[in-house]
C-alpha cells in the first residue's frame, strides 16, 4: 500500500521529520563531523566520500524513490523551535504481503542526545507505520554494550527478542547485535488462558 503523493511530514511537540532535501547538506556535514567520534562505535564505517555533496545529493535522491515506492521512509529530525537538525530516523527494508514489517534505524547528533528527541521521534514514526502505513512489525537492533540505544528501544515499547550474530559490520568486523521488536498488536506473553 502506497501513501497518497503528498509531502510526508510528521509533527511531534518539538520536532518536524521530514524527508532530507539539498539545503539540508551544510546543516548535514556540520552535525556529522560534530559527532563523529560520538557516532562511529555504533555505526558502519564511513565510505570515503560520507561527507561530500555528491553522497549527500544520493542521500537524498534516495530518500525521494524510497518513500514513492514504499520501500524506506527516511525521515531527518528538526527541532520546530529553530529549525536545527537534530538527526535522523529510518524505517527500512519495508516488507509488504504476509509481513507488513520493516526495520528502524537512528542516529542523534552528540549536541542533542539523551534529551528525549529520539524517542520522541521514534513513538511518532512507530504511530505512523502502524497507522497510515498498515505495518504490523517494527524491527530495530543495536550492539549489546549500546546501553543507551537499548534503553531507548525498551523505553519506546519495543521488546528483546534476542540475539544475531554476525549481523553488521561495525568498524571493519562482523559484529553480533541485540534484536528487538514493536508490535501493532502486541500480545507476547499473553496465553488467553484463565
């Protein structure tokens, strides 16, 4: 099920996400390098070119195929008060038929970590999906020791499913992850007995 051809936007108490777009590459780079070291132990080795104008134009040529043909929602976090990029959120790998699923990415700018934004934005593009877009399975992994990343996940209601081992490669190795999981109904746990 495709969305409607409009602007996908999403408004949150401080944020707007929307679908990155070329003025956003300064803002991009600068909030990037900012956070590098802050980024790269959670993160896929950079390509060579991660910051130039060139990936940036992909990234968002990319983004605009993905939502038209339902396959990604990548979706740039910007705080309504000023504007500022915040960071950004993915709902990826988008499986229609009998698994109406996909897997959530993100990522923070170190500025604006730990001060709710990410969970803000995460309860609002899980409603989304949920909602508008008819998926019943929101997936997500981070690496064990990712503390604050599992928090985040277990604090915005999804649960520990368990382990993958050799899920991404993370600085050069193949590195196992924690999955977790979001349910539209979610009824783990529950028997329906007594």
């Amino acid at each position: 099920m495709l969305l409607p051809k409009r602007k996908l936007r999403i408004e949150t108490d401080r944020l707007t996400l929307r679908p990155p777009v070329h003025g956003d590459f300064r803002p991009w780079v600068a909030l990037r390098q900012r956070s590098q070291a802050f980024l790269t132990p959670w993160e896929p080795t950079w390509a060579q070119d991660h910051l130039s104008r060139k990936a940036f134009t992909n990234r968002v040529y990319w983004a605009q195929r993905s939502i038209a043909n339902g396959s990604a929602v990548p979706l740039f976090l910007l705080r309504r008060e000023d504007e500022a990029l915040v960071g950004a959120i993915t709902l990826d790998n988008i499986r229609r038929g009998p698994a109406q699923a996909g897997t959530l990415g993100y990522w923070t700018g170190e500025p604006h970590a730990r001060q709710g934004y990410m969970r803000e934005a995460i309860g609002a593009l899980v409603h989304h999906a949920f909602t508008r877009m008819d998926l019943s399975r929101i997936e997500a992994a981070c690496l064990p020791e990712n503390a604050a990343s599992r928090g985040l996940l277990e604090s915005s209601g999804f649960k520990y499913e368990g382990v993958a081992q050799s899920y991404l490669q993370i600085s050069g190795r193949w590195r196992t992850h924690v999955l977790y999981a979001a349910l539209r109904s979610d009824r783990r746990g529950k028997t329906g007995v007594g």
